[in-house]
C-alpha cells in the first residue's frame, strides 16, 4: 500500500489601483447624452476626492454607473455614495451627522 500525500500550490496576483491602466470605454447614457467616451476607474480612485460623472467604477464583482450630472465619493467605511450634482454638498453633510452620531 502506498500513501500519497497530494500538495497544491496556488500562486495570486493582486492588482492595485496604480497597477491597472488607465482606460475609457464608449457607454449609452440616454437619448439626451448618448454614447459617451467615459473613464473606468477603481473604487480606489475615489479615495482622493469626489468625482464627477459620467464614469463606471470597475470592480471584480460589479461595475457602478455614475451617470452625467451625478458626483460619487468614498465615506469612511469605503462604501460609493451617488448623488445629482445638486445635492452632493446636502449629501455629504448628512453623511458626516451620520458619521458623528455613529461614533458618540
């Protein structure tokens, strides 16, 4: 009787951010916009600031549309905030109250 003790190796390649190339893509907005030459960017990329539209946030799972006339930002858990271009500067406020009752 022989025993066979099987090994696997499995070997990753993560990809950050400043790895991945810039890129666009051709996206359909609405009659109003049509197609558009829109930016593919990482989530990452919104850790720097908000960002306006129109662009598509490329994860391994999902890609988020933020549309023409909306802004989209990071807050403090990492999770994608859209609003309209309006109501970004209302939508942060309430994010940070919110933020602030969480911690007290």
């Amino acid at each position: 009787m022989q025993l066979v003790r099987p090994r696997m190796v499995v070997t990753a390649v993560e990809q950050n951010s400043e790895s991945r190339p810039a890129a666009s893509r051709r996206a359909y907005f609405s009659p109003t916009y049509g197609w558009v030459d829109t930016p593919v960017l990482s989530r990452e990329a919104l850790r720097d600031g908000s960002r306006s539209g129109p662009m598509l946030i490329a994860e391994e799972g999902t890609t988020i549309v933020i549309g023409p006339g909306q802004v989209a930002h990071l807050d403090s858990f990492g999770n994608v905030h859209i609003a309209r271009a309006d109501d970004h500067s209302a939508a942060q406020r309430v994010e940070g109250e919110m933020a602030e009752s969480a911690v007290s």
